[in-house]
C-alpha cells in the first residue's frame, strides 16, 4: 500500500515543523520555481497561530500553494509522521539559524529511508555527513538549496551504511548511555572536588 500523503506522478521534497525565517522557510520558498515541474513541496505543521508576526513571506507561500507548488498538510498527529516521512523522496531541513544545534527530523526521515537535504550549519551538516544519506546546501541560498534538493532526488545512497551509522552513534540506547557516562563523570568530578 502506498504511503498515504503521496501525490500521484510529483515528486516530493518535505519539511517539517513550524515555518519560520529561522527554520529557512523563504529560503525553501526560492526552491520550488527552479526545481523540475513534478516537484512539490509539502509542509507539515501549523501556519496559522504561531504569532502575529510569522516571520516568513505568507503571500508567496499562499501564491505557491495556489500553483500547487507548494501544499500544507497542516499539523499532522505524531501516528502519522511516519507516513509522512515514507511520502517523501527527499526531506528538507533548510535552517539559517546557527543556534539549531541539530534536527533530530533528520535522524527520523533516514529512519524512514528518505534522504535529506541540510543547511550548511554547523550540528545540522553533521548527520548527513556522518551517514551519507543526502546533500549539505549552503546556507540561505535559494538557488543552492534547489540543486541540493535535485542531486538528492536523483542520487542513490546506501542505506545500509545510513542504518549502521543511525544504529551506532544516535538512535537508542545509545544517546541514553552517552548522557549517563557524561553525568556519571561529571558526577564523580564534582564528588573528587569537593
């Protein structure tokens, strides 16, 4: 059976979370007139009452999603995440906020076998590195992000590698036990200090 949030005939670049600048939604806005015509890009999460002041072009969101560029799946329940990842050919984590540490989206999307595209930050960059499941694209460029966004769709990757290396360095147990041994030591520090 098909994933449920597919599009007949269109590929899908995805995204999810709430829209924002710091999250590169113009950003991701630039992509979808320079990526090939069965491109969509699909967005899961709210846009509606976030604050009065959502920090990203609405009007050109609301222009693309009337071309049928773009389309809002809204806030999807966390059942349905899962499917939605599996709907993807590729996800897309665009950031330009050098705060965003990490993206644990991205450690769900390889789970569900679909590559990633991500900003160039530092955290961010890392899980595609380290796994080779996808592009890194440079930070705040329209233009780059849509060619990332195209060698990932027309790229494959290994998955087996990806799965070792999610398996290894961050799906469970494994971030658990790093956190334990690091409070142990501090732990024991503070005990040897005191």
């Amino acid at each position: 059976e098909p994933p449920r949030f597919g599009v007949p005939n269109r590929r899908q670049a995805g995204f999810l979370g709430a829209p924002s600048a710091e999250k590169g939604t113009d950003v991701l806005m630039d992509a979808p007139e320079l990526l090939p015509d069965d491109v969509v890009v699909t967005l899961a999460g709210p846009l509606e009452g976030l604050s009065d002041k959502v920090g990203y072009d609405r009007a050109r969101l609301d222009a693309f999603m009337q071309q049928g560029r773009i389309r809002s799946l809204g806030f999807l329940e966390e059942a349905d995440i899962p499917d939605f990842y599996a709907s993807l050919d590729v996800f897309v984590l665009p950031s330009i906020n050098s705060f965003e540490a990490f993206g644990i989206v991205q450690i769900e999307a390889i789970s569900a076998g679909t590559p990633v595209v991500a900003s160039d930050l530092p955290g961010v960059r890392t899980i595609v590195q380290r796994t080779g499941f996808g592009e890194i694209a440079p930070r705040s460029d329209g233009l780059g992000l849509a060619r990332a966004i195209e060698r990932a769709l027309t790229t494959t990757y290994d998955e087996n590698h990806a799965r070792r290396v999610l398996d290894a360095e961050y799906l469970p147990p494994v971030p658990e036990r790093a956190y334990l041994r690091l409070f142990r030591e501090l732990s024991s520090d503070v005990a040897t200090t005191s």
